[in-house]
C-alpha cells in the first residue's frame, strides 16, 4: 500500500522492481514521482521506493514546523524501513534529499549499503551565515503562505540554479511546473522552517566518519554545488565523484541516460568494495 501509517503521520512510498531496496528522496518542491526515469532504469536490479518527504506530494502536512526538522525526517525513514521490512538499503538523494540520505547515513550507518548524494549540501557551518539563511527562508515561507504556490514556484523555477533545464523543453518545463504546483504551501512553508539549509545542523566536521561507500553527483554546469562537492569529496574516506555532462543542478532530469549509467554502475560494481580503486572523480 503507498500509504505507510507512521504514527502521528503518513508518508506515501511508491515501490517498484525487485532485488536490493533502494531509497530514493527527491528535493525541494517535488516528490517521489521525479524518479520515474531512475525508477524505470533501476527496477530490473533494485526494489525501489520513491519517498514523498512530509509536506510534500502525497505524504502528510502538519501544521507544526518543528515535525519537519531534520531529526524527525531520518526518524521516520527508520520507522517506514521497519514497516516495510527493509533493514538496510541503497539510498539516492538529490538537494534537499540528499541532505536527508546524508543525515540517516550518520545517523543510521548500519542501515546505509551504499549513498549516492546528487546536488548536496551538508549545511552552513558559518554560525552568522546560517542565521541570515534562516531569516532568508523563514521569509520565503512566509511569503509562500500569503501569495500562494502558483507565484512562488514561478519565481522559484527563473532562479540561476535552474536555468539549465530550459534544455528540457516547453512540454518538459510545463509539466515540472504542474508537478511543483501540486504540492501545497504549507507543506512547503514549513519544511523550509523545519529543515532548511539554515535550519539544519551542520554535518561539514562529521563527514570524515563517513565509512558507507559514496558517490557524490553533481551536473557540469551547476558551478556552486561542484565546488561544495569538491570539499566534501577531500573530508569523505570512501567517496568517488561523478560529473554529469550537459546537466546543471537537476542532472537525473537534464541527462538521465548518463545519470543513470554511472549510478548504476557505482551501485552494483563500485559500492561492493571497488570505489576506492579507481580516481576520485569521473566524467559520466
């Protein structure tokens, strides 16, 4: 059944294919249906299940910021693995995702097989820049809330971090658009309150206790996140780098083929004790 009953919320799950469970968290904005090309690749070797993170897609929407936070996140993936039957798995992140498959890693080492982090961040360690993050996005939040969805993922998909997708096309931007709308905004206010950037604890100083093997992802194009991407790939002792050719921020949408090819190649090949044998980074 999508729906997974967690207690004092529900989360929808969306499960596909067989053989080696495989989580996968979308980013800001989205959900679990994001995935469909990843889940289309990956079914034939992997039981995959789409998560819809709180106030988003079809999952729950408390009213209380504070059930957002990020502790409370990777606290409900646990329970939803044990609802599930799942001990341990795959886990595939992207932005926001990836900030949450990173947390349960650290969290949870022993129910991490392999972590595949695309567009991460681990936070703001700058005690004085992630004040003004908050600020930034408790005013975003508020404003999602007075003007309305439709005028926030407006403004939100013309920002420079997005700009590459207008490779997708017309039909492919309309239809990313409807997905975005179709969430709601207090779900979307309060998982900015509950675990922004800003709102997150900081993970920079624990990366090097990192032991799952990781592949870091990140699009040619996308400048900022190649670079946190790049000191994170110095603090972490079992990561590999992959940059994704003709992709910015988004590359599982912007050139899912090549995406796809080299997360499944780290999932089944390099995780398995061979990661650490080849150079650090790699274009797709």
């Amino acid at each position: 059944m999508p729906h997974v009953s967690l207690g004092d919320v529900r989360l929808h799950a969306a499960v596909a294919g067989e053989g080696t469970p495989l989580i996968l968290l979308h980013g800001f904005t989205g959900s679990g249906a994001q995935w469909t090309a990843q889940v289309e690749a990956f079914a034939a070797r992997f039981h995959t299940i789409a998560v819809d993170l709180l106030g988003h897609g079809r999952s729950d929407t408390p009213a209380d910021p504070e059930r957002y936070r990020m502790e409370r996140c990777i606290g409900d993936l646990a329970a939803l693995l044990d609802v599930l039957g799942v001990r341990h798995a795959c886990w595939l992140g992207y932005s926001m995702g990836a900030r949450v498959a990173l947390a349960f890693a650290l969290a949870y080492p022993e129910r991490v097989q392999a972590l595949v982090l695309e567009g991460v961040s681990p936070g703001i360690d700058d005690p004085i820049q992630r004040r003004e993050r908050i600020g930034q996005d408790e005013a975003l939040a508020d404003r999602i809330e007075r003007d309305g969805i439709e005028p926030f993922v407006d403004a939100w998909m013309q920002q420079p971090l997005f700009a590459s997708q207008v490779r997708l096309g017309p039909a492919a931007l309309a239809a990313a658009r409807a997905a975005r709308c179709a969430n709601n905004a207090k779900g979307l206010a309060n998982s900015l309150r509950g675990m922004g950037t800003g709102a997150q604890p900081p993970l920079w100083a624990r990366l090097s206790t990192v032991a799952t093997p990781t592949l870091l992802v990140v699009g040619n194009e996308d400048l900022k996140f190649r670079a946190i991407t790049d000191a994170m790939s110095l603090r972490l002792s079992e990561a590999a780098v992959a940059v994704i050719p003709e992709a910015g921020h988004a590359a599982h949408l912007e050139n899912p083929a090549a995406f796809n090819a080299r997360v499944l190649r780290f999932l089944t090949e390099e995780s398995l004790g061979k990661a650490g044998n080849e150079p650090r980074a790699s274009v797709a």
